[in-house]
C-alpha cells in the first residue's frame, strides 16, 4: 500500500507523493499505470522534445520577468532569446525520449528544436512581454485543503500586478476554447494564487505559442469559479483513495497516451500483450 507523507524518502523505496500537482492529476486521469510507474516507483522516463522545447521557451520568459520585477522593463530580444535558447540545450543534458520509429531522425529533431525555440522567444517578446508587469515569478505556492492528506502545490511562471494569471504553453496545432476551458490547471492555479494573495486573479489566460510553417502566437482567455476546484478536489480524493488501495487502472485501450510513441513504459508494461510489443524494424 501506498503511503502519503510530506516527509523525503530516502531508503531506496518507493518515492512518498508529497503534494498533489497538475502534472500528477493529468497523468492519473490518462493511466494510473504510468503514474504508478513514475511516481510510485520512481522509474523516471525523460519527456518528448515537445517538453523541452517549453522548457526553453519558459527559461526565456522567467529571464525577462524577473528582471522586469525590478526594472519595469522588458530585456533586450538577443538576452531573452540566448537565454531560451540555453535553457532548452541545458534541458537535453537530463535526456529526451523518442520512440523507436523517431530514433533515426533525434539528432535532427533535437537541432531543429533550437530553431523552434529562438522562435517562439521572439514571439513572447514581441507578443506577450510588453503586456505583463510581473508581480510573482516562478512562485512555488504550497496550499493545504480540508479532506485530503497532504496538499495541492504548483509553480506558477508568473502573476501579473493588475490580477492576470497566463499561463505560457507551447503547442503543435491551436487550441480551440473548448481545449483551454477544459485544462485542470486553471483551476488549481486559481486556488493557489487565492491562497497566496488572499485574491483569485481578475483574468485567466493561455499564451499559446504554436509551431506551424510560420510559428505564431495566440491568446486564448479561460474562466474557473469555485465549483470547479470542488470537482477537481473530489478527482484527487479518488486518486488518493485509488493509490492507498494499490489500484492503478490503466489507460483505455487505443488512446492516444497508450501507444510506443508517448509513452516510454510501453514496452515494459504488463497491461501491453506481448505481440503488441514487438519493436518493429527501422529502415536504414
């Protein structure tokens, strides 16, 4: 059984889940095998190029947003971007998963990320930047509820002095409202940023940064109230209960989380039948 506990393990056991994140409630809602695997067992699998591209991009605006806490003003584009840049090759160092099929084409995709990234950077200078007027950076907002063990936490990358919230994502294809009005982070952030300034923000945004031929940015503004956070409250309470009692369902057959190419414990799980797992051949 599963224990909660704010305390570290350090016995070479199974990893304690301290805190309840949107990453953690994302991936239980997509299969409780993975989280499992990650969480419970620490068997830590690097993310896509997707995710570190965000992280690039992300490094870039924490840069800028910290400097224009104190200053009040945007840095130059070449510090912003450089730092961007940086941040993503400094995140490749952690590793990068591809699956088997993307394996010839990695060192390719992984120098055409530079490019992604510069790109985007620009983007948030030119398009995100000038509107914000930071009031927290990078904020690790820890936040005890009643009715579940231990607390939701998050980093919020920034919180604007007139009450804004965005949230910087970085994305494939664009998002419609229905995408943005049905993300849990959201909700939980709103939470967390009522429980840090004793006031929810006036204005949740996403600040979309899109890789097509020509990348773009959108904006896309979202709504919470707190009916939503008791919903998202009785969704961790099932986790929880799920977790304590040893029951990690797995994904449902055919999504699209379930497949070798997103998920790197594909090969290893025992919800997978093993003709399933045959590694097909790579053309050379």
């Amino acid at each position: 059984m599963t224990t909660f506990s704010s305390r570290k393990q350090t016995d070479g056991g199974s990893k304690l889940i301290s805190s309840i994140n949107q990453t953690l409630l994302n991936s239980w809602g997509m299969c409780g095998e993975r989280v499992r695997r990650r969480w419970i067992e620490n068997e830590v699998i690097p993310p896509g190029i997707a995710a570190k591209i965000g992280t690039g991009v992300h490094k870039g605006a924490e840069i800028n947003h910290l400097a224009k806490m104190q200053t009040g003003k945007d840095e130059p584009l070449d510090v912003v971007t450089d730092a961007a840049r940086d941040g993503y090759i400094e995140s490749l160092e952690s590793g990068v998963f591809f699956s088997h099929e993307e394996l010839p084409r990695a060192r390719t995709v992984i120098a055409e990320g530079v490019d992604t990234v510069v790109s985007f950077a620009k983007l948030y200078h030119s398009e995100m930047a000038p509107r914000i007027q930071p009031a927290l950076v990078e904020e690790k907002i820890l936040m005890e509820v009643d009715d579940l063990p231990i607390p939701f936490s998050g980093i919020v990358d920034v919180y604007t002095t007139d009450k804004i919230l965005p949230d910087i994502k970085t994305a494939g294809k664009s998002w419609s409202q229905a995408d943005a009005d049905s993300k849990l982070q959201p909700t939980l952030y709103r939470e967390l940023i009522k429980f840090k300034t004793g006031e929810y923000p006036d204005k949740i945004t996403f600040e979309l940064f899109i890789k097509t031929k020509t990348p773009k940015h959108a904006l896309l503004e979202t709504t919470r109230t707190r009916e939503d956070f008791i919903c998202l409250k009785r969704r961790a309470s099932l986790m929880i209960q799920s977790i304590n009692a040893g029951i990690f369902p797995p994904a449902e057959p055919g999504h699209w989380c379930c497949s070798p190419r997103w998920c790197g414990y594909f090969y290893t799980c025992k919800h997978i039948p093993p003709h399933q797992k045959i590694l097909p051949k790579r053309s050379e």
